[in-house]
C-alpha cells in the first residue's frame, strides 16, 4: 500500500513538472522582421524562463493563419504593425480583452484598444512611428508643406507622390485625418491629393523619399523610419538621396503630426495566457521600448523609456496629435470609401 502512495505521488509530480513546463513556453506569431527583436525577445526569456516559440510572417499571413486555425489555433500573442491591421484582427475577434495594472500605467490611453472607461483593453500600441512630409529642398518651399492639408493645396498641383492610398499606412493617416476633421472636409482634401499629383500612387516609402530626391516629386508622405533608415544608410546611394531632401513635421501650430504604430494583444484561445500577459507587460518596459527606438528606428509609447538613437535625436522634437488608434482603426472604413470615390487609387 505504502508503495503504491509513493508511486502514486511519484507519478503526481512528475505529472505537474510536466504541466509547468507546458505552461513555460509562449506561442508568439508576429509581423515584426526586425533582426534587434532577437535581443528583446532573449530578454524576456532570461528574465522570466519562459521560452518563445515564435512564426514570423507578414500581416496578411499572420491574419489568414490566424482565421484558418479558429479555435485550434495555439497563438498565445499577435503582434502586427499598423492601426488599421491591429484593428481589423479585433474586428474579426482574434484579440481577448485584459486587465493589467502594469500596461494601463505605462501604455497611454490613445495607444490602448478595446478597453472600456479607461481601463484594460484588446490591443496595444508599443512602438509610434510619424508620418512625416518629405520635400525637394530645390522645387519646393517648406511653407507651401507645412500641413498634410497643405498638400492638397494649387500651389502643390504637380508636385505630391504617396504609396498606395490603400495601403494600411495612408489608411490610418487618412482615418486620423476624418477624426479630426470630420469625413466632409477629408473627402475634399483627398480630391485636392489626387488633382495634384505627380504620378500614380506607388511604390513604398523609401520610393517615396527617392521619387523626391531626383525631382520626380516635389513632396511625398513617408513614415519616419524610413526616412531615419536611410540617415543611417552606409550605402552612398541614400546618402545622396537624404542630402536633396528636407522633411517637415506635419501640423505642429495644430494637432499635431500623425503617428502610427506596431502593437499587440493577447490571442482569442491563447493557451498560455498568463504567460501572454506577462510579455505584453514586457514589452512594455523601458528595457523593451529601448530595444524598439533604437532597433527599428521607432519612438518608445513609453514616456519614461529614453531613445538613444542617433538618427531619431538628429531629427528633433515635435508635437504628436494625440487621436485614439482604436478610432484611427474603426476609421478605416469610411476611409476607403472616401479613397474609392475621389479615384485615389
């Protein structure tokens, strides 16, 4: 009998060494491609033991994953990059809500998703990149681009090169733009963008700086870290580029410019979920921010989180606005419509 306990506790134990080291282990799918998230997510590891298994894709693959698993699937943490993407996989109900002291202290209310009166939330912003304006320094005064309204001005008929209008960063700029000033008054502006245009919509953001850089375009749109990239650049071709261009912060005598972000949220049927938690708590760190500023070229959602990149401080202070990306996201939609009518392609 006596044996039979023993084993019997034996087996007990073995059984629970067995569930732990389950419960060890994160199941992360993520759109970030960035080579310094090797050392945030060793971070992680090393700090609580946890081990992440990670599937890197980019987001429409992560999201059609992510649908064709259902229930069965065995993502504990989704990370996607851009308001309008963290949106849409909450609109198709692939985030669950937390509560977190830690992220609502440290993760300001307009970069939280989801969350009612204030408190927890769906999704989460940890990482901000600008929209700013990149201008031809010989063709174009910086006074004429001051404003993302400015661009769809007389003065500029000619002149404005973007990517894709449906592109999910022109999305979301464009849905902060309806926030703001309501989808009257964005729908005439995005008329104005197609009147003056230089080209068709196309290409990504680096086109976009290098459309500018050899005339082609007097001014285009371009996420910050582009544009701080190609500062960074060893090859003498961006150099050359960065050297006939200026850039401007957008709205800085009103709201403030545009910023977007690469955030998060716990999976639908995570299995692991306090593990999830603890690494959106994680990320939201100062030793994680730093790892986004200075990794990717990202400003840090924290405040106290300091960037010691060089290229981010050479480019100096700015007012940002302060719109709620949940807004910027449900905004998406009229967006497009706004986009389809005025021929925005």
């Amino acid at each position: 009998m006596a044996k039979t306990r023993i084993a019997a506790a034996v087996l007990a134990l073995a059984g629970a060494a067995a569930a732990n080291a389950q419960d060890n282990v994160l199941n992360l799918y993520s759109a970030r491609h960035y080579q310094t998230d090797e050392q945030l997510y060793a971070g992680f590891t090393q700090q609580t033991g946890i081990k992440i298994n990670r599937i890197e894709a980019d987001d429409t693959a992560l999201l059609e994953r992510l649908r064709n698993e259902g229930k069965n699937s065995p993502a504990d943490v989704i990370l996607l990059v851009d308001a309008a993407r963290l949106w849409r996989a909450q609109a198709e109900g692939m985030f669950q809500p937390i509560q977190s002291k830690v992220l609502e202290s440290r993760i300001p209310a307009n970069l939280r998703a989801g969350g009612e009166d204030g408190k927890g939330g769906e999704w989460f912003g940890f990482s901000t990149r600008a929209r700013i304006i990149v201008y031809n320094k010989v063709r174009v005064k910086p006074q004429d681009v001051s404003t993302y309204e400015s661009l769809a001005d007389p003065v500029n008929k000619g002149k404005v090169c973007t990517r894709s209008g449906s592109h999910p960063y022109m999305l979301s700029m464009i849905g902060s733009m309806i926030e703001r000033n309501g989808e009257q008054a964005t729908e005439k502006w995005a008329q104005g963008m197609v009147a003056n245009f230089a080209r068709q919509p196309m290409g990504g953001d680096t086109d976009q700086i290098k459309g500018v850089a050899s005339g082609e375009c007097g001014v285009a749109l371009a996420n910050s870290y582009y544009y701080a990239r190609m500062l960074r650049s060893p090859k003498a071709d961006d150099r050359e580029a960065i050297n006939k261009v200026g850039f401007i912060w957008p709205n800085q005598q009103t709201s403030g410019t545009h910023m977007n972000v690469a955030g998060g949220g716990v999976a639908k049927n995570a299995p692991h979920r306090d593990a999830a938690v603890k690494f959106l708590e994680y990320l939201a760190s100062d030793e994680a921010q730093e790892y986004f500023a200075n990794g990717n070229n990202e400003w840090p959602a924290v405040a106290t989180a300091v960037s010691k990149n060089p290229s981010l401080q050479s480019m100096g202070k700015f007012k940002s606005e302060n719109v709620s990306i949940g807004a910027i996201g449900k905004n998406q939609i009229p967006a497009q419509k706004i986009l389809d009518r005025v021929g925005y392609k």
